[in-house]
C-alpha cells in the first residue's frame, strides 16, 4: 500500500523505488488495485455463509468503503472514519464477511502513521462495538430474515484481528519515527564532519600563513631598511621573501586541493617533527636563532600528534618573531610514553609590536591540543621571557588517525 512507503530516506531497502507514480497527488493506483481485489474477493466470499446476496447497494457501500482511501494522505481521520463507518452499514445490512475489512486496516494503518492515533482507534473501536450489538443484539431487527446470533468464536477471531490490525500500525509508526530520527542524526553527522573539515582547513590555513607572512614582514621591513646603505643584504632579505612565500603557496595550494576533492590522498605528507629544521631555517632567515632540544623515542609518535606538535612550534616560533626583542628561543621535545612534551622558550622582553598577526595563534594552539585531549599552558617567565608548554597525549602510531575538530573556528 502507498502509505506504507513513507517518501524518508533511512527506512528499509524495500522502499527504494517503491513509491507510486501518483504520490504527489492522490493514491489512484493503489485504491483502484484495493477496490477490485474488494470486489472480486467479495463476490468469492459471499459463497456458503448465507447472508444477504450482494446487490448494488452492498457495490455502493464496498465503493464508499474503499473509494474514500483517496483521502488518507491528505485527510486520514476522515478516512479511517468513513471507511468504518460504510463497512459498518455494510455488515448491519446482512451483507457478507470478505475483504472489506482490508480496506478498514489501510485506513486504519494511514491514520496511525500519519499520528492520528486516537482518531484510529475510536473508528476501530467503534466498528467492533457495532459488530458486537448487530451480531448478538441487534440481528433480530436486521436482515436477512432468520438470521441467528453469530458465535462467540467468530467474534474472538475478528477482536484478535482489531488487535493485531493495531499492533501492525503501531509498530509501523515506531519503526517509521526511528527510521527519521536515524536519517536526522545522519544528516547531523554529516554537517559536523563538513564543519570540522572547514575548521581544520582553516586552522590548517591560518598556521601556514601566519608564519610565512610574518617571517616575510620582518625581511621586507630589513629590506627597506637596508636597500641603499647595503644592497647586498637586502637582496639576502628578498631571497628570503622569495623562498618563504614560495613555501606558503605551496602549502596553501595542498590544503585547497585537500579542500577541493575530499577523500584523494594529498600531494605531500602532513607535516611534522622531521621538518623541524626547515622551520629553524625560516626562523634564522628572519633574524632568530633557534636552538632544538629532544629527549626519547619520535618513531612511537603518530602523523595527528606530529602534525600538531609540528604547527604549536611553528606557532610559537612565529610569536617570537612578531612579539619578542630576543632574537633566540630554545626549543625542547620530550618523548615520553604515550605522550609528546614541548617547551618553548625566548629571553624577551616582549616588544608590543606587530607583523600582521591576527591575534589567535595562542587561540589556534589551544584548539589543535585540545583536539588531541592535551593541555597548552603559555605566558609571561619570571626573568622577563616567555614559555609556551604543551603536552599532547597519544595512543600509539595511527595513521589513519585525525583528531576531531574543536567547536569554535580559529581565522
């Protein structure tokens, strides 16, 4: 039947393809197939029970019966009624048992599901109640002439029948509303892992940059500074302006290819620990001198935590450009079990200034430990310094392993 195809994703796989052409409108097909099997099923039926031959007012009554299913999607409480109701006439009137009663469990289903319980139930309910007073009661005053009371047997066997025709609806409507809350939930799922993919680009994205741009900034600025009294350091500073904007764009077109076609392996590795020394290169190209410290086993470390230790570093490395009056940090990577620990070092003071920061690179390296279940710890030292401490735990070497986005977007 058409309303046992609910047009939802998420139900069972015999529903694919299944609705009929006409469920934009009105359910033709479906009533016209129900009201013929009524019919002709009828006029089987009618052989040996002995009641009153089918006429035209018992074709008008099985027609009103299964005629007025059209309305079940769009008025299933007048259906389910109606339908009761004509079926009810239809038995007062002598008429014999057959497939009528098929009609009333469609209506009946079609209310239920669409959430008209009661409605349903009243209409059922109705109906046996009025088959009991015709059947035991009323049958004296009603045709054919000599009919008896009907036995008790039948009338369990057509209560078992209102029970189970409820059931059958009840559950139908249960699995209906788990199969909708199961596609809501997907969908849910869907757009958080669409929203964690743009975090992590963006996050991705704002690392790149930040630092490539302030090591830019800070040979741009000593190339201005130094163009007419020593023009052969100032084309070193261009050089350098050169290679590190190179970088940037090269790792900038590796996340928007990522970003372009989901699911495609990347043109290059993510990157981490190993590329340490590239990061001391751009740090002393922009004045800074870098010193790198490690302790432990790096072989045990994951791609998601060297990715993110990798990006913490780059990041606090790029402070120390844009915000500090030392021109050395010291870098310290400890290798412990389970668990990466980073320190992150310079002298100071910090000097208030700016190199086109956005102001959330502590924000950013909060997040990116967070994601791992780790801790930053980052601030002023006792001698006028500044430390960034990290530590971000792990389960063991993973790649397939990517750490679940933070709520809140970093730019």
């Amino acid at each position: 039947m058409d309303e046992l195809h609910p047009p939802r994703r998420g139900g069972p796989p015999w529903r694919s393809g299944a609705r009929s052409r006409t469920a934009a409108g009105l359910p033709w097909v479906s009533t016209a197939v129900l009201l013929v099997f009524v019919m002709v099923g009828t006029g089987f039926a009618e052989e040996g029970q002995g009641r009153r031959p089918l006429d035209l007012a018992a074709r008008l009554l099985l027609l009103v019966a299964v005629g007025v299913l059209l309305l079940r999607r769009r008025r299933p409480v007048v259906a389910v009624a109606t339908t009761c109701a004509a079926t009810l006439v239809y038995l007062a009137a002598g008429y014999p048992y057959g497939p009528v009663f098929a009609a009333v469990a469609v209506g009946c289903f079609s209310a239920i599901v669409a959430g008209h319980r009661k409605a349903a139930w009243w209409s059922l309910g109705g109906l046996w109640a009025g088959h009991v007073l015709v059947s035991h009661w009323l049958y004296r005053w009603l045709p054919p002439d000599g009919d008896r009371a009907a036995p008790w047997t039948q009338q369990g066997f057509i209560t078992a029948w209102v029970v189970a025709v409820v059931a059958a609806a009840e559950l139908l409507r249960v699995r209906r509303e788990q199969w909708a809350a199961t596609r809501a939930e997907r969908e849910a799922a869907e757009r958080r892992r669409a929203d964690e993919e743009r975090l992590r680009m963006a996050r991705e994205l704002h690392d790149v940059l930040a630092h490539s741009i302030s090591v830019i900034n800070v040979q741009a600025g000593v190339g201005l500074a130094l163009l007419d009294s020593d023009p052969e350091q100032a084309r070193t500073a261009l050089t350098t302006i050169k290679g590190a904007s190179k970088e940037a764009l090269d790792e900038v077109r590796q996340v928007l290819a990522n970003l372009r076609t989901p699911g495609d392996a990347p043109t290059s590795p993510a990157p981490g620990l190993d590329r340490l020394p590239e990061l001391v290169e751009q740090a002393a190209a922009a004045g800074l001198t870098v010193t790198v410290g490690s302790e432990g086993d790096s072989a045990a470390v994951p791609p998601g935590a060297a990715l993110a230790a990798f990006r913490i570093v780059q990041e606090a490395l790029t402070n120390v450009v844009r915000h500090s009056g030392s021109r050395t940090a010291e870098v310290h990577i400890g290798y412990g079990s389970g668990r990466l620990r980073l320190r992150i070092d310079d002298a100071g003071p910090a000097t208030g200034g700016d190199a086109g920061g956005s102001g959330n690179g502590l924000v950013g390296m909060r997040e990116r430990a967070a994601a791992l279940g780790g801790t930053i710890e980052a601030g002023p030292r006792p001698d006028g310094g500044f430390r960034v401490m990290a530590e971000l735990p792990f389960t063991g070497p993973d790649r397939d392993r990517r750490p679940p986005a933070p709520p809140e977007e970093t730019t």
